[in-house]
C-alpha cells in the first residue's frame, strides 16, 4: 500500500494566553493527526503546553457541535436540542434582531464575547466591525482586566520589558503572577536568570506552582496588595533607598507620596496583607538593593475591590529604586507588546462604524443590566460568541436567572453546547483554530503569526466571520468593511514597521526589530506630564485620592458571617473552562478539589476526600476536599473552569464568587470572596 503524503500548516495558538505559540500541525488525508510547538519560533522553542499538546481531543471530540441546533424545551439545564439548518437558524435570527431593532432600536441587541479565541480577525475584527454597523450596543470586556485598564486610563502603569530582559534580573518577585500555569514559555528565560544567580520569590495567597518553584513564597491575604507595596515603599523611603536621581527627573509629586507614606502605620499595613513587618522589612530591602530586580506582575493582582489601586501602588516600586535603568529592572508584564503596540486596534474594530452616541454595557454586570427592569433600551438579543458566560461570570445564580428571562432571545456560537448553550435559542457550529483563517498578535512578547486554514471545517462548522458576514448580509447591512478577508485585514490594520507581505507568507514574524529591554530608562511615560505620576492630576480632579493608595477588598479584609477567603485559580489543563469537560480534565478529580489548611480542616473535623459544601449567601459548590498546606489558615483554594453540568449542576465555583466591580475600570472581583465550608449532608455528588 502507498502511504498518502502528509503536510505541516503552522497555525498559531488563538487562545487567550501571553504566549501565542506557532503549532506545526501534521495533515493527513484532510486530517490532522498530530500537533507540536514549531521549532523556529523564537518563543515556542518546540514545546506546547500541556493541553494544547492535547489540542486534537479538542478538535475531534466526539461531543463537537457541527451543526446549528435549536433548543428544545425551557431555558436552563437538561436543555435537550433539535439540529435546523443553517437557513433556518440564519432567518430566525435575522427575524428576531430585525423585530427587536423595530420595537427597541439596534441598541437592544447585544455582543458578548471574549478572548476564547484571540486571533484578530476571527474575534477583534470582523466581529467589532459588523456589531458597530449595527449601532448594536457596546460591550465593555472588563472580565479579565478591568482593574487594570481602570488603572490605565489615569496612569501609565503596566508596560514591562520584554521576556528576554529577564535573562539580566537578579531578583524577580512574582506578584500574582502564575506563569507556570499560565504562560510557560517564560520560564526558560526565568530558568536562565536562575542559572546566572537570580532568586525568584512568589507573592501569592496559593501555593501554585510558580510559588513551588521559587526560592521563597510568601503567602498574602487576597486583594491585600496594595497594603504589601505600600509597607515597602515605606521602607524604602525610611531607610534612604529611594533613587533619588530617577525620581527627581522622571516623577511627579514624590514629595506628596513621601509624605502619605511616612504617615501610614507599618503596623496596620502589616496587619492587613497577613504579612510580618519584618519579613516586609527584609523584602524591601532585597528588593531595592538587587540589582536588576524586577516584579513579574500577574493578573491575579486587580481582581479583588482595590485591583486598580493595587496596580498603581507595585508600579511605584520600581521608579521608587529607580530599577527601571537597568535591563532587566522595572516590571514585567502581559499586557501589550505585539498586539497593542503592531496593530492599530481601531483598524481593526472600526468603532467609527458606531452611531456616536452608542451605550456601553459592562459585561461583568450581565445579569443585573438583563435583571434590571429600569435598563433602557432592554435587552432584547444576546449573541454570545468566544465565550461562556454561564460558567465564567460571577454570581452564577443570578447570571442564570438573567438568561432564563423568557423574552430574551440568546444565540450562541461554539464549538461545544457549554452550560451556556442551556440557555441559548439557537446554537451555532464553530470552526475549531485549525479550520479558519486568522492572524494573532501576542500580549507576551514581540511577535505575531498569520493563520492560513489547516483543515476543512468539521460538520456544517463555520468560523465567526462567516458567521458575521452571512448574518450582515440577510440584514441588509451593506458596509464593505465587513466582506474583507484576513490579509486585508492584516494589510488595514497593522502599524508600520511590521511589513504586511512578509507577515501574510511567512509562518510567523517578529513585530520589532530591537526588543526595548530598558522602556522606561529615560522616564518615558505616557501621562500628560510624560513622567511617572506618584501624584495624579486627572484622579484628583475627577473626585478620586490622586496619590497611590491601599483601597480595601470588598470582602477577604471585613467582618463577614463567612470565615474563609476563597481563591479560585486558573488550571494548568484548562484554559478557563475550555477544555474541562474533554479527558483530559475530567480525569482529575483530584485537581478539582477544594485545597484547605490543616488547621481550618481540623477545627471543622473534616479531612481529606470528605465531600465539603462551600457556601455564602450568593451560592454554593460541592467538591471533595484535599487537606493541603498550598494555602495559609483562612484561605481555600478551588480550581477555576469546570462546568457545572459535569456536576448535577453544583460544580461551579463561581457560584460563590461577587459581582461587585474593582475600584475604577468596573472589572469583576473574582478573587475578593469569602466563604464558609461544611461537610456535605445528604445527596452526594452525581
Ligand atoms: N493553563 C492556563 N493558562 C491560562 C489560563 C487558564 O485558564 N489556564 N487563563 C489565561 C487567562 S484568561 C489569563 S487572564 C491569564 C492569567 O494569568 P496570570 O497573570 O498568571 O494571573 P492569574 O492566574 O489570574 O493569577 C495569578 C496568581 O495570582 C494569585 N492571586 C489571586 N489573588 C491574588 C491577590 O489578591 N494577590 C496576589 N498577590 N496574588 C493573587 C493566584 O493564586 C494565582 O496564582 O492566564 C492565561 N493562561
Ligand atoms: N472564578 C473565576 N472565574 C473566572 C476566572 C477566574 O480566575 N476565577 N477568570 C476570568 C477570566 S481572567 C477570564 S478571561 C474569563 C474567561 O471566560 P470565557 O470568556 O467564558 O472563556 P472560556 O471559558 O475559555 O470560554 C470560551 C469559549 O469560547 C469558545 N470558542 C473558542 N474559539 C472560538 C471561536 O473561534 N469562535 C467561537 N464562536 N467560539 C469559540 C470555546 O469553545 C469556549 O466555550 O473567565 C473569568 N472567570
Ligand atoms: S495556550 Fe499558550 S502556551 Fe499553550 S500552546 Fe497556546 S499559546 Fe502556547
Ligand atoms: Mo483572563
């Protein structure tokens, strides 16, 4: 027998992950049969994490959705469904929006994406353009960063030097930062740093397992960090390590955060983050005498009630030291890089589209918009797209309420019928990233890939493009900026300096020439002033405390009926809950599993694989319990992602977790939650 020719497509990664891997994906007979990170790629370095490697139990799994569905039955779970045609899911929609625009104007109709997929054209583009066509309302997508941006739209307060610069750090503090888990392709350069004599210390309220693999971890209180960051700069200050120097030319209002410093008690400061004085005492004195030192920021920072405030307060520290001078000093982050600074995002979205005066609905306040019967004009339309929001919102039981109101016409498009399918109308076959065109630009490093389709779609699968171009045209809206192809969208929106033809045909590029491994050396910083604002001018005239601040958690700080913070963690396996319900999750039961102290274990008699109820006001969750020292007394830690399907409908920790926003940028506070734990009475898990 003669065996059929195979061939490799390169197909970058599209998941919402700094690393943006390019995958070598092995076609044989229009079928992929096996997927490996490339090996030119100067980040992917010939290794995929753990569940891409598994990508293909992903794109072949028996319960793919590959063609349009109607719901069948009431909202809500054990919805069972009937396949239509495409024709006929295609019109119904079309009738429901049109119906809806009629009775309500456009702005009843509402997007709801995220970053499930993250390639530009498939999820930031055509998707943006042909909703702003529409004058469908906005969505704020706060739900992974809103803290952050908060902080951002007064200060310039997160861009970091570029992994390679890691290589020259001799101290790096992981400060909520998981990237083990999150984004491994930094570790090698971590791992260098290491080799030429760097400590690495965690600060992290969970033992995960960049904290293991630190020379030292210190547990934190969750939604403490600006308490922590203060009680240094107070060091720092007091004890004259302060770089004078760097702050005089390239900071404002030193002499005010001096001054709010000195008044702060070191006591209450230490009180707060769960955290001795002089273990504070002794970080910031490594942290200001080390040279190149530089703080890893993780996005676990701003997702408590002060996230925003704790953003600006670590972004103090390195201009404090003046550790942005040296390569290798300052912060290090996942934001920004190639896909803010090689694309002109505008370019791609075309917000101009919009009517001007178009409403913006934030996403993490979902249910109580859909709830609320004063919000004008109602929601009439959801089409949800890229994500699953009946799983990764917070407060789930309102969120399910919210999308079982009955006049509310919900379409979804995925790849899987989610929990989020329970509650959709009409579901739609998506392509998996192997069977659409796209082009990704990385949030970790300086680089970007052009995606030609690897594969045929599966079923009657299409990609949201498609999906969007179909649907503009039964709608009759005419704008061209919606019938472009990838490569044209790369050639619109893509900035100069990152030449369009090379991007199109090669597998992937580099998005600078240089890396910048010392952005902020000369100051630099993109405030009015052009200089690091200790004290913001724009905060104190829009009624906020200007200089940095420790605002308190809603809940991990306060008196509450329920004893225990509760974090819920994003799992090696899963990339939130895209791959939980696929074997290679749903063999680890053990991963699932509630981490609790000895001692809290103890004073509650519970011990390890009791099956515990975790509980407040807002919901509950039912798992078995691990007796572990992964987290400090008065914290429980949960894996993030699993669906609640999976779990007779009690398996979803964010049924627990607040929909109370950060302090500014209304991002949600999933890590700012206290809960009680009890040992299950009565019907065990399913
Ligand atoms: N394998 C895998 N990779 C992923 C994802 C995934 O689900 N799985 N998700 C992707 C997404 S969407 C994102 S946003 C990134 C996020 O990746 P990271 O930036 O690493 O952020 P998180 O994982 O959210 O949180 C990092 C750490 O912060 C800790 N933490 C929680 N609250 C606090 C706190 O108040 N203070 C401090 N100091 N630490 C705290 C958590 O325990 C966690 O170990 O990862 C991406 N990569
Ligand atoms: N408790 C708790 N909750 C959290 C978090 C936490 O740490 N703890 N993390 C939060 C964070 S940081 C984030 S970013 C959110 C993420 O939450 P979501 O935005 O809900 O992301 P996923 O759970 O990954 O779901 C993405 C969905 O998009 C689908 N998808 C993938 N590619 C495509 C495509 O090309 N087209 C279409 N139409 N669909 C596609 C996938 O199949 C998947 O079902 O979760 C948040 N929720
Ligand atoms: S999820 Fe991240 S680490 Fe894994 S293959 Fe994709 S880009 Fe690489
Ligand atoms: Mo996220």
């Amino acid at each position: 027998m003669v065996e059929s020719p195979s061939r490799i497509a390169q197909v970058a990664c599209p998941h919402d992950c700094p690393d943006a891997c390019l995958m070598d994906v092995v076609v044989k007979d229009g079928r992929a049969v096996k997927v490996t990170g490339n090996r030119q790629h100067p980040y992917t370095r010939g290794a995929l994490c753990a569940k891409v490697s598994r990508l293909l139990e992903r794109v072949y799994a028996p319960e793919r959705l590959l063609h349009p569905v109607r719901r069948v039955g009431p909202k809500g779970p054990g919805g069972t469904f009937r396949p239509i045609s495409w024709e006929e899911a295609i019109s119904d929609i079309v009738g429901r929006i049109r119906q809806a625009i009629t009775e309500h104007g456009a702005q009843s109709v509402l997007p709801y994406s995220y970053r499930g997929n993250n390639g530009v054209y498939q999820s930031n583009g055509i998707d943006r353009r042909f909703f702003h066509a529409l004058g469908a309302s906005k969505l704020a997508r706060t739900i992974c960063t809103g803290g952050l941006q908060g902080a951002l739209a007064y200060s310039d307060v997160f861009r970091g030097f570029p992994p390679e610069g890691l290589v020259e750090s001799r101290l790096i503090l992981f400060w909520a930062a998981n990237p083990v888990e999150t984004g491994l392709h930094l570790w090698p350069y971590v791992m260098e740093a290491k080799r030429r004599g760097a400590t690495l210390i965690a600060i992290d309220p969970y033992r995960s397992r960049t904290a293991r693999s630190c020379d030292r971890h210190i547990f934190i209180r969750p939604g403490t960090d600006a308490a922590l960051a203060l009680a240094m700069a107070k060091v720092i200050e007091a004890e004259g390590l302060v770089d004078h120097d760097y702050v005089r030319q390239y900071t404002v209002g030193y002499e005010l955060f001096a001054q709010r410093l000195r008044s702060l008690s070191m006591g209450e400061l230490s009180q707060a983050c769960g955290i001795p004085a002089e273990v504070i005492g002794e970080l910031a004195r490594t942290y200001a005498t080390t040279r190149p030192s530089a703080i890893r920021v993780g996005l676990g920072l701003q997702r408590s009630g002060g996230g925003a405030a704790a953003v600006k307060v670590v972004a103090c520290l390195p201009v404090l030291t003046g550790a942005w001078r040296h390569v290798g000093g300052g912060l290090s982050t996942t934001y920004g890089r190639a896909m803010h600074e090689a694309q002109d995002q505008d370019r791609a979205m075309r917000p101009d589209l919009a009517p001007a005066d178009t409403r913006v609905v934030n996403m993490a306040r979902l249910a109580e918009h859909l709830l609320d019967p004063a919000f004008h004009p109602p929601i009439k339309v959801i089409y949800v797209y890229n994500s699953n929001p009946a799983a990764s919102l917070p407060d789930q039981r309102r969120v399910r309420k919210a999308l079982q109101r009955p006049d509310l016409f919900t379409v979804l498009h995925d790849m899987f019928l989610t929990d989020t399918a329970d509650y959709a109308d009409i579901v739609l076959p998506a392509t998996s990233p192997l069977e659409h065109e796209d082009f990704v630009l990385a949030y970790g490093g300086d680089f970007g890939s052009f995606s030609p389709r690897a594969l045929p779609p599966q079923g009657e699968a299409r990609s949201n493009a498609e999906v969007f171009q179909l649907l503009a045209k039964a709608l009759g809206v005419e704008e061209a900026a919606l019938g472009v192809s990838a490569a044209d969208m790369a050639a619109e929106a893509l900035r100069d300096g990152v030449r369009v033809e090379e991007f199109i045909s090669k597998p992937f590029v580099r998005t600078r020439n240089q890396p910048d491994l010392r952005p902020r050396a000369l100051g630099g910083f993109n405030t009015p002033s052009g200089k690091f604002e200790f004290y913001c001018e724009r905060m104190a005239q829009d009624g906020l405390d200007p200089l940095p601040a420790f605002v308190p958690p809603h809940e991990t700080l306060g008196s509450s009926p329920y004893p225990l913070n509760f974090v819920s963690r994003k799992h090696r396996d899963s990339l939130n809950s895209s791959y939980t319900h696929l074997p290679i999750m749903a063999r680890q039961e053990e991963a699932r599993r509630l981490e609790m102290h000895p001692v809290d274990a103890e004073s509650r008699g519970l011990k390890d694989s009791d099956e515990v109820r975790v509980f407040n006001d807002r919901g509950e969750f039912v798992t078995r319990l691990r007796v572990s020292t992964n987290v400090p007394p008065g914290t429980v830690a949960a894996f993030w992602g699993w669906w609640d399907k999976l779990s007779g409908g009690k398996g979803n920790v964010n049924n627990v977790t607040s929909s109370a926003l950060t302090d500014l940028g209304g991002g949600p506070t999933f890590y700012d939650c206290r809960v009680g734990v009890e040992r299950l009475q009565g019907k065990a898990l399913a």
